[in-house]
C-alpha cells in the first residue's frame, strides 16, 4: 500500500516533520519505456538503494504515472475478487499494493525538500494533482471501501497482532478521509483534497523564495563587528553562492530568532536582519503567504465540518495521543501558567543589564535580546558560546558522539561506504550493522545548508522497514549547517549538536522497526509520540562519556576541559523562559487559527492582526518573546503535517523526559537499558497502542508532566 495515500508522516525534528498527501490520476500519454527509465524497476545497488546517477528529472513525472497505473490495476483486481472478502485478499492485497509508487514518490518527494532544483520543481508541479487525483479516487472508491468494512466489521474482532492493527489502521484511514459519507459530501471532500494539494504545495515553493529574498545584504566588513573571522568568512562564502550583490550577507534561517544576533554588535544591523525575518513572507517585502494560508484554513475547517467535527483541530486530534482539543489546552495552560512569571523575570533582567551601558532609556527590543543575553552570559558565567565550538567539529561529533552513543545503547556499529551515489557531493552514507553482524539499515546524512534546500532538519526515508516485503530501513537526515570554507573544518553550535542526536533519534526509530508491514512500521506513528524517541536522543549527548568522546579540540583532539564544559553544561538553561515561551506562541497560535469555523477565519489583510489576537488571549501576546514561527512562515502547519499538532513537540518533551529519567536510574549506557527500550519501543512501530507501549517500557501508567519544567530549568 502506498504510503502516501495512507497519509503517513514523514517527521522531523527542530524543524518541520514533513507531511506529503500524495494520489494520482490516469496516464493520458504514451509510457517511456521501463527500460530507459531507471525509475521504473527497482534498483540494482544493494538493498534498493536509489541510484542517483542513473535517475534524471525527466524520469519522474512518467515513472509517476506508470506506477500509478499499476497500483490502480492492482486495486482493480481486488475489487473484481468475486470471493468474500477477507483479510488475505482484501487488507494484505492491498497492503502488498503500490511498490513502485512508494518507491518512486519517496526519492522524488525528498529531492523536493532537499534539493529542489528547477527540474524537480517543474516534475512535483505536475506530480502532485496526479497524486491527489489518485488519493481521491482510491480513498473513495465506494466498492473498494465496502470491501474493507466487510473485513472490518466481520473479522477485526477475530485478528491478531499486526494483523488486526493493519485492517484498524486501514479502516479508519478510509472513514477519516470521508469513505462513510453521503454523494455530495464526498464530492466536496475530493475537491478540497484537490485544492489544498495544490496549497500546500504553493505555500511550499514560496516560503524559500521568500526566506531566499529576505537575505540581509553587508557591504562594509566594519558592520560584522562582534563575528568571529569564522563567522564573517561564512557571510562572505554565503554572499559569493548567492549571487554576490555585495560582500557579505547573513542569510534568513527558519526560526523567527536568528542566531546570529547574540554576536552582532550593530544594533541597527540587528534590526535589519530580525525584522527580515519576521516579515519574510507577510507582504512587507512583496513575498505574502497569507492568501494562501486563509484559504487552506477555511478549507480545513470545511473537511472538519463536513466530517461532523466542530473545527480541524477535533477532526485531527481524534486519533493521537492527546485525543482531543481539550486535553490539548490543559497540558498547555498548564505550561504557561508556569512560563509566565519566569518569562516577566528573565525580561526585566535582561533589560536591566543592557541599561547598565546603554543608559537608563534604553528599551530592550527582541533583536537585542540574544545579544545582551549572550553578554550576561559571559559574564556572570564567565561563558560564551564560541568557546566550545572549536570542541564541535561536525565529522567527530557525528561518528564519536551519535554513532557512539548508538553502539553503547543498541549495539549498533556504522561504516562508511563510498560505492553508494547520491544527490549531492556534501551526503555521506553508512551501513548500520546489528550487533550480530547482521547489515540492519542504510544511514545517509546530508547536512549543510543550500539554496535548493528548504529550512529546519528532519529525517525521512528512501524505504521503511518491512519483514513482508524483506526490505530494510533505508534512512535519511537532513539538516542545515553553514558549510565551513574549503579547506577548514566546519564546527556546530551546541545547539546544532542536539539536533543532530535529535534527527538521529528518528533515525533509529526507523533503523531499529521490527514489524511486518510497511504501513505500520518505523515513524508510523501519531504526532505527539513520534518526536519521543528524537527528543530523547537528545539526552545521550551530555552524557559524560559519551559528551568526553566527541568534544575534542578540532585542532588538538584535546578533551574540552572540565571547567570549560561544567561551564557550558550549566549555561544550558540559562534564560530558558525564552525557548518555553516561543514554542508555547507557536503551538496556541496554531491551535487558534483550527479552532475557528469556516466563517470564523479572518481575510489575508486580518491574518497577522488574528496571530496576535490570539496569543494575547492566553497571554502570550510577549513582544519580547515571539513565536517560534509566526503564521506566515509556518512550514510544519502549512507546508508540512503539523496542523493543529505542533504541541506534540511539547507534549512528546514530556515522554522523553519520563524515558531519560528511566535510563538514568536503571543505567544509560547498558546494553540491557538499550535493549529493552529498542525491543519496547523502537521496534514497535505503530503495532499496538502508543500509551502502552510507552508504559510498559516506564511502568507509568500515565505521562507525567512535572519533570518537563524541570529539566528546563523552570
């Protein structure tokens, strides 16, 4: 079965978890021959790898089509079986069903993200109506359908293991996307389903031209004041592969903060390049996604409505963890009645410091707030964060600190291999062997920056794991690291170091899947448990053997010093108000705007006023503290798969909290630990019940929320 016609979610870590809704149409033209299309057959390399020198753009669109056209035939002769229906020749068939389709999309739709080239982007103009087009005609094939309820409504009861969840699983795909509703409704659902495809992907295809052309444009060295020379030779390197209109520039990353602004010592440098950033894509700058944006909420708002649900956010809480809106606001409110006087706290302080050298007057704005952070840092911790970076070389920090803490915990080894292509020169790939030898998956990482790559870091796959079809997990991370000059090693922040444990995290929750079936296995999961296991992989990397082992002097592999690292270790909460309340602005502004009706949503010219309407309502309204990411540069909730959903990085930080403090007591580092949370968890994948699964691995019977404003410092 199709992965994206299942509606599976590609995650993410830091960044947006990508969701691609993908169906198709008919093949009106003449197929290219299989044989001159490398697309069309499986791969030679091992394991199916794909074979990048052999795949060219003009491949997709036809390769799409063709596989499209045998996945209908398949469908077709599971409808024509004049035998009852049956789980063998009704679920399974279908489940066998869309090989090549799955095969094909999961290359083209990670070049999309990744490496989106004028060609690819040509090919995913024309791919993505044929891939609705199809979605809508399988998801509401009404004699197909009937199939499926017989099974379900006859044999799920009687099903066993992953049987039984793969027909619960199919079943409610169906009834979710409006197989149970009446001729007109369904109508409707398919002409919704058809425009919001062709949304998402326009919000997609503008939100990095717009990031692209917000790029803060330096002429004169003198303004970098505060950068170290590595930093001002990325701002050359960056302005020379973007066309060089003037010798430097600081290029926009996705967040609304940039960190660059805790070293810019130009005030007026910093204004210009935060307020780049917030208004990337609002219409200041010509670049406005807001049409976009209330068109696609109005239409989700209208899929609820037509489903019988009071907003989006109830029709697409329904099968994750939380359940529903209600329990959503709770776990939130909660957080921010906490958040609020620490946020009030860390402010004052901030502002009180800056006045100290710039006068009684001054009145500290959001641009500053890195910057004087980072000085109050420096001093009262005596800290800053460019001295560690030459601790963090990204090579070591990924083979002697991500691999390594994978070997310690899972036994996992990773070997580099060169015979393998890929999309670009800058990827690496590994095999993953087991600790009995056993070749377990195929690991690529691709992680700086470029202009055909959009923002954020995330993994995805080329194939999941599945024991039906013998294919091991084929895996990916995508980040985006500022490429160090030729010739010079590129060093990460610490910030960049978890995220590269954090991407890893879901790495291994599709490297370690066990399961049988593709549609259930690795990062099949709901929202707010599949940023579980990448958050808590995030805990390895302050381990201290693990930490001892990766931060080593990039010049003299000398271990980081122990007071320089007790030093950074302690700063790591230091003004964490801030990162609580930019996450808490994100998720309640996207929880407002899909818990509006249809007629409730404000017109493109009211979009930004209905943001702040919002956030004042639960009292986040904070113009020191903005959203992570405000509404007109929102990928995870209008480019990606997190509408209504974006507390789940929140709401999983909880789970990851209660799963490290689990390896801390029982131990780390030990096999045994490691062991039981792959056998537990990772290796579940979406077969059984996401609640038991995480408590048969704690023993809690529930999620226990104290230790998340704890580990936060608050």
């Amino acid at each position: 079965m199709n992965n994206y016609l299942k509606r599976t979610v590609m995650t993410a870590g830091l960044a947006c978890a990508v969701f691609l809704v993908c169906a198709a149409t008919g093949n009106k033209k003449k197929a290219q021959p299989i044989n001159q299309n490398s697309l069309m057959k499986p791969s030679s390399l091992p394991f199916g790898a794909p074979d990048f020198t052999k795949i060219k753009g003009k491949h997709y669109v036809p390769a799409v089509r063709a596989a499209i056209a045998q996945q209908r035939a398949e469908i077709q002769r599971i409808v024509n079986n004049k035998q009852k229906p049956t789980f063998e020749n009704t679920i399974l068939a279908y489940e066998k069903s869309g090989r090549m389709l799955d095969r094909v999309t999961s290359i083209l739709f990670c070049l999309t993200s990744a490496h989106k080239t004028p060609e690819i982007e040509a090919a995913e103009k024309v791919v993505i109506p044929l891939l609705t087009d199809f979605e809508n005609e399988v998801k509401f094939n009404q004699k197909f359908f009937q199939r499926i309820k017989y099974v379900y409504d006859h044999q799920y009861k009687t099903l066993k293991g992953e049987d039984k969840k793969l027909t619960e699983v199919v079943y409610k795909s169906f009834v979710n996307a409006g197989a149970l509703l009446p001729k007109a409704k369904m109508e409707r659902m398919q002409a919704i389903n058809k425009r919001m495809a062709a949304l998402r992907q326009e919000f997609s295809t503008m939100l990095p031209k717009a990031s692209a052309a917000s790029t803060v444009w330096v002429n004169d060295v003198k303004e970098l004041a505060g950068l170290s020379e590595a930093g001002i030779a990325q701002c050359k390197k960056d302005a020379e592969s973007r066309g060089g209109k003037a010798p430097y520039c600081i290029v926009i990353t996705n967040t609304t903060q940039q960190p660059i602004l805790a070293n810019l010592e130009n005030r007026s440098l910093r204004k210009r390049v935060f307020e780049a950033s917030v208004h990337r894509a609002d219409g200041t700058s010509g670049n406005n996604t807001f049409p976009v944006i209330v068109e696609m909420a109005k239409l989700r708002a209208e899929q609820a409505e037509l489903m019988g649900y009071k907003n989006y956010a109830s029709y697409s809480l329904d099968n994750t963890m939380a359940k529903n809106t209600e329990n959503v606001y709770n776990f939130l409110h909660s957080l921010i009645k906490a958040y609020q006087p620490k946020a009030a706290e860390e402010t004052k302080a901030i502002e009180d410091y800056a006045k100290k050298t710039q006068g009684v007057d001054f009145k500290l704005e959001p641009y500053d707030r890195f910057f004087y952070s980072a000085k109050m840092k420096k001093e009262q911790l005596n800290f800053s964060e460019d001295e560690v970076k030459p601790y963090f070389n990204i090579d070591t920090v990924l083979v002697k600190g991500v691999f390594y803490a994978a070997n310690r915990a899972y036994g996992l080894t990773f070997k580099e291999r060169k015979d393998l292509p890929t999309y670009h020169p800058d990827m690496k790939v590994y095999d993953v062997i087991d600790a009995n030898g056993k070749q377990l998956a195929l690991f690529y990482c691709d992680y700086f920056r470029r202009p055909t790559k959009r923002g954020g870091a995330w993994m995805s796959s080329f194939a999941k794991q599945s024991g039906l079809r013998k294919q091991i997990p084929i895996i990916y991370n995508v980040c985006n690291y500022a490429k160090a000059p030729d010739g010079q090693p590129t060093l990460v922040t610490w910030d960049e170091v978890t995220t590269m444990f954090h991407e890893f995290g879901h790495a291994l929750h599709g490297m370690l899947s066990n399961c049988q079936y593709n549609t259930l296995s690795g990062t099949a999961v709901s929202r707010d448990f599949v940023e579980m296991p990448s958050q808590f992989n995030e805990s390895f990397a302050n381990i201290p053997e693990v930490f001892n082992n990766y931060a080593k002097h990039y010049k003299t592999n000398a271990p980081m010093p122990n007071d320089l690292k007790e030093k950074m270790l302690n700063s790591l909460n230091f003004h964490s108000a801030y990162a609580l309340g930019e996450n808490l602005a994100a998720t309640c502004a996207d929880m407002a705007w899909h818990t509006l009706s249809a007629t409730e949503i404000p017109t493109a010219d009211k979009a930004k006023d209905f943001e702040a309407t919002a956030l004042k309502a639960v009292g986040l309204h904070n113009h020191q503290i903005p959203p992570r990411y405000s509404t007109s540069y929102f990928n995870h909730v209008w480019g990606g798969g997190y509408a209504a959903g974006y507390y789940s990085y929140l709401w999983a930080e909880v789970l990851a909290v209660n799963v490290a403090d689990y390896f801390a007591t029982h131990g780390a580092l030990t096999r045994k630990v490691g062991n039981d949370f792959r056998t537990k968890v990772l290796s579940q994948g979406n077969t059984k019940d996401l609640l038991s699964i995480f408590s048969d691995f704690t023993g809690l019977k529930a999620p226990n929320a104290e230790g998340l404003l704890k580990a936060r410092g608050l």
